[in-house]
C-alpha cells in the first residue's frame, strides 16, 4: 500500500518537492557511477604517475562503448515502466523489466568479449603510445568483465527508482562506491598491484552492487518483480526499449567516437612529441573529470524527473509535464553554472587532487578554463534532451544528443586546431555547446506549444 502511495505522489505532490526527492536518490546514483572512474584516477595519480592517468584516459572511450549498450537497454525500460504504471499496466511493467535483464546479458556480453578479443588494435588505434599501452591493457582486461554486472545494476537501479524506490536505489548504489573507496587504496597502494588494483577494486564493487540491486526484484513484497516467466525477449517489448534507449545509447556511443577523435587531434596537436601528446591526454583526462561530475549530477537530475515526465505524460496531465520540464531547466542550469565558477575561476584546486607534475598541471589547468567556458548552456541542453527521451520521443532526443557529441563538435575539431593548435581543440567543446543549445531551444519552444494544445484538446474531452 506504501508504494501505491508513492506512485500517485507523481501525480499530485508538489513538483519541485517531488523532483528533489526522485532527484537526490539519483544523482547520488550516477555520482557513484561517476565516481568508480573518478576514484581510480585520484588514487593512481598518487601511486602511480602521470603516463598512468592519461592510460585512464584512453580507455574512457572504450568505457563509454560498454555503458552505451547499458543505457540503451536501462534508460529505455525505466522510462517505460514509468510511462505503463502512469496507465496502471503493472503486468507490461514487469515483462519490461524480464527482458530487460535479458537484453543486457546478450548485448553487454557480445561487446565486452569482442573488445576483449581485440583490445591491443582498440587500444592502439584510441591512441595509445607504448607507454601507455600496457597501463590501459591491464586495467580494461579487469574492467570488462565485470561490466556485465555494472551495467545489469545500472539498469535495474534505473527500474527501481521508476517504480517508486528512489532512496532504496540511492543506497544501493552507495554501497557500491563504498566498496570501491575502500578497497582502491588497498589493492593499488598497500598490496602494490597499481593499476590492476584500480581495476579490481572496481569489479568487485559492481559485484557487489549487483547483488543488492537484484536483491530488490527478487523480494515478493516488491511493487515490481523479475519474474522467471518474463525472462524471454518479446519482439514488442525490445522495440519498445530500444525506440526510447537509442537516445543515450547513441549519446554514449557519439561520446566515445568524439573521445576517440580529440585524442587523435591531440597527438596531432603534439606533432612527433609522443611525451607531449601523453601529456595532454593527461590534462583532457583531468580536466574532463570536473565536466564528467557535473553533467552527472545533473544526469541524475533529469532521472529524477523522468518518472514524473513519464507517470503525467501517460496519464495526459500535460500541464504538470511542462511545469517539470521547465522547473528542471532552471536547476540544471544552476548546477552548470556552478561548475563553470569552479572550473574556470579555481581549477587549480581542482587540479590538485590528482596530485600531477608540473606540466600535467599546467596543461591541465589551462585546458579546463577554456573547456569550461559555455558549460552553463549544457544544464539547458541535457534537461531537454531528457525531457524528449521521457515522453517518448526518441527522434528528436537522438537529434539533441548527436548536435552536441557529433554534428557540431566533429567540424570544429577538423577547423580550429588548424588555427589555434592544441588550444583549438580545447576551443571546439564549448562552441559546440553554444550550437547545440540553439537547436535545443528551437525544438524545445514547439514541443511545449504542442502540449499546450494536446492539454486544451484533453480539457475539452472530459
């Protein structure tokens, strides 16, 4: 009866209550997920050195390839299970959640053995030097495997917090980083395994994350269940998943193609200085992490949101999905804004955590202030991204994810460091920003007159 309650909540608790409470829980989440990388960085920048971060940044790519085929199936399900149960279809709700957990097995394990079977050529073509190559092959052949249960538990924490459990979804995923935290420093630093220890210490987290997050559709007295009927692949229900995942699956996989490429322009940049090329992989690594947090947390912003987008959207109270849209739009704005203030007026403290040598440090400082320059725009920018996602609209969400990661950024790596040099590339993230946010704001304005119209159709019908 207690999560009957929570469900109706979405449809007439106060939203910007509402919104901190899905919120909080999620952004706790994707800050975990976050911090699994954030971890292994800070530790390794102590223990093991400079040519070690920037290994951690050529595998990010590879990492991103791998949570893109998690998102397809996690963010998919979670947004229509919140959509079903806004029609009070639990039955659908439930087979969404069996073939989810299917989907993930098959896909996340056919990517992770295929990059595992060519991980030297990846790696090398992603850019590493032979330096860097040995430090990245060591840490992915222990991290890819244990993907599998990182992205299971991704996905169905997702489930979870949609179906009405957001603090039991935050506390699952904190005992997950937990465990990374504690465990890092001792395998890496006391033990002496260095960089498999950082990788080690990360599978056994996501284990253990996995364990706690199954633990919950496994229980009876859970609202939703992972029933053995419905681990079958349903050809409705895939398309179902896929139609609205493809947004941050592609996201993710722009992501790690765009990775790819400004690493590539970054070697460029360097010319024939292999050292100078590792280091400002370093700095894009450092410098990247910042960006990386606070686009995570306002990730968890829009994923708090989505349940409640998605509950009112099925439910056709349209006005209530603007006025979350629209509140989530301010937040997300000022979560950016304050990442700019850091990243642009302090990066030196924030550089300092890594604990880099003086030319990491410098390179790294000044790509942040230039990376960082339009990032108050992006709060904007991933909010409606969201948004689109949530009401099922995956095309024009797609759209929105590929103008920032491809469409603008992609020609501006071609164009600026022709004029700029390595600062050319730095250059190319915010102008991409500033584009993409114009072509959101454009799709944005229709898509809101166009509920205004569906809310005065669904008034005049009741």
């Amino acid at each position: 009866m207690q999560n009957v309650a929570n469900i109706e909540e979405l449809e007439n608790k106060q939203i910007s209550r509402l919104l901190w409470q899905y919120a909080l829980p999620a952004i706790v989440g994707t800050m975990v997920n976050s911090l699994y990388n954030v971890i292994d960085r800070i530790f390794i920048g102590l223990w093991v050195g400079d040519d070690a971060i920037s290994a951690l940044g050529l595998v990010l790519p590879i990492m991103n390839i791998t949570a893109a085929v998690g998102m397809l199936v996690g963010a998919g399900s979670a947004s229509r299970i919140s959509i079903f149960l806004g029609k009070k279809d639990i039955v659908t709700a439930e087979k969404i959640a069996g073939t989810s957990f299917v989907m993930t097995l098959i896909l996340s394990g056919i990517v992770i053995l295929g990059l595992l079977l060519f991980l030297d050529p990846v790696l090398r073509y992603a850019g590493a030097s032979d330096v860097t190559l040995p430090y990245a092959r060591d840490f992915l052949v222990i991290f890819l495997p244990g993907n599998l249960f990182l992205s299971l538990c991704f996905n169905f924490n997702n489930m979870m917090r949609a179906s009405g459990y957001p603090k039991k979804a935050m506390i699952t995923m904190l005992i997950s980083v937990v465990t990374n935290i504690i465990l890092a420093p001792i395998f890496i630093h006391y033990l002496g395994w260095g960089i498999k220890g950082a990788a080690t210490a990360t599978f056994i987290a996501m284990v253990v994350g996995f364990i706690f997050v199954m633990q919950h559709f496994m229980n009876p007295r859970s609202f939703i269940k992972l029933r053995v009927k419905n681990l079958r692949l349903s050809k409705k229900i895939v398309w179902s998943i896929t139609s609205i995942g493809m947004s941050p699956f592609f996201m993710q996989l722009a992501a790690s193609a765009v990775i790819f490429f400004i690493i590539f322009q970054l070697r460029k940049a360097a010319g024939d200085d292999t050292h100078a090329g590792d280091m400002a992989i370093g700095a894009y690594t450092i410098a990247n992490t910042l960006l990386m947090l606070i686009v995570m947390v306002v990730i968890g912003l829009t994923q708090g949101m989505q349940p409640i987008v998605g509950y009112n959207y099925g439910a056709k109270n349209y006005i209530r999905v603007k006025d979350t849209v629209v509140y989530t739009i301010k937040i997300g704005m000022a979560i950016t804004t304050f990442g700019f203030i850091l990243g642009f007026f302090f990066p030196h403290i924030f550089v300092s955590f890594f604990n880099p040598g003086p030319i990491l440090a410098e390179d790294s400082v000044n790509a942040l202030r230039i990376l960082i320059i339009c990032f108050p725009l992006v709060g904007f920018q991933l909010v409606v991204t969201n948004f689109f996602q949530c009401i099922g609209q995956a095309g024009k969400s797609i759209l929105l994810s590929l103008t920032r990661q491809v469409l603008f950024l992609v020609p501006a790596l071609f164009i600026m460091p022709q004029y700029f040099g390595l600062n050319g590339v730095w250059m190319s993230i915010p102008i991409a920003d500033s584009l993409a946010t114009v072509t959101t704001l454009i799709l944005f304005v229709m898509q809101v007159r166009i509920l205004k119209r569906e809310e005065a159709l669904h008034s005049d019908t009741i």
